[in-house]
C-alpha cells in the first residue's frame, strides 16, 4: 500500500500522508474518518464536505487557499478526482500500519 495519495491542484500535485495533526483537525470539523468515507462512498455526502476536506488536506501541505477560491476550482474541475482523493486518503488513514 501507498504511504501517500496525490491531490492535483493547481498545477501541481500534493501528497497527504496519514499524520495525526491533519487526522485530528478532519475529525474536529468533520467526524470521524470511517464515517467520513462511509459517507464518501455512498450517496450521503455534501459538496461543501468534500471542498473541507480537501482545504484541510491542502493547508495541512503547505497550501494556503481561500475556501471559496478551492470550492470553485474544484467545481470547474469536476468532482470526481477530489472525491476520489477524499476516499483514498481516509483509506490510508484507516489502513495505516505505522
């Protein structure tokens, strides 16, 4: 398994690990991450949830972007990449061995 996923934005492709401090801040502003893709596997989701996660994932990286700002690129975009993303990530999270 991956001890990373990549999240393209902008040009440029970031790598979130499993780290505890992105794990907690996801879990303060979100819930719990079996949930989170429980819900990011079925048809429970909200948009602004994934636009979260992802602003998380990216800060937590060094990427200071405004929310609206991602909201909108990510809309432009197309969702299924970040959705996509949000599931592996929080697969990582739940598998990691470390």
């Amino acid at each position: 398994m991956t001890e990373y996923i990549g999240i393209s934005f902008d040009n440029r492709l970031y790598k979130a690990k499993a780290d505890l401090n992105l794990i907690c801040e996801i879990e303060d502003e979100l819930g719990g991450c079996a949930q989170l893709l429980n819900k990011f596997s079925a048809d429970g989701w909200k948009v602004s949830e994934l636009i979260v996660l992802i602003h998380i994932l990216l800060q937590g990286l060094g990427r200071n972007v405004d929310y609206m700002e991602l909201g909108r690129h990510m809309l432009k975009e197309g969702l299924n990449s970040y959705l996509l993303a949000a599931q592996q990530f929080l697969s990582l999270v739940l598998n990691s061995k470390k």
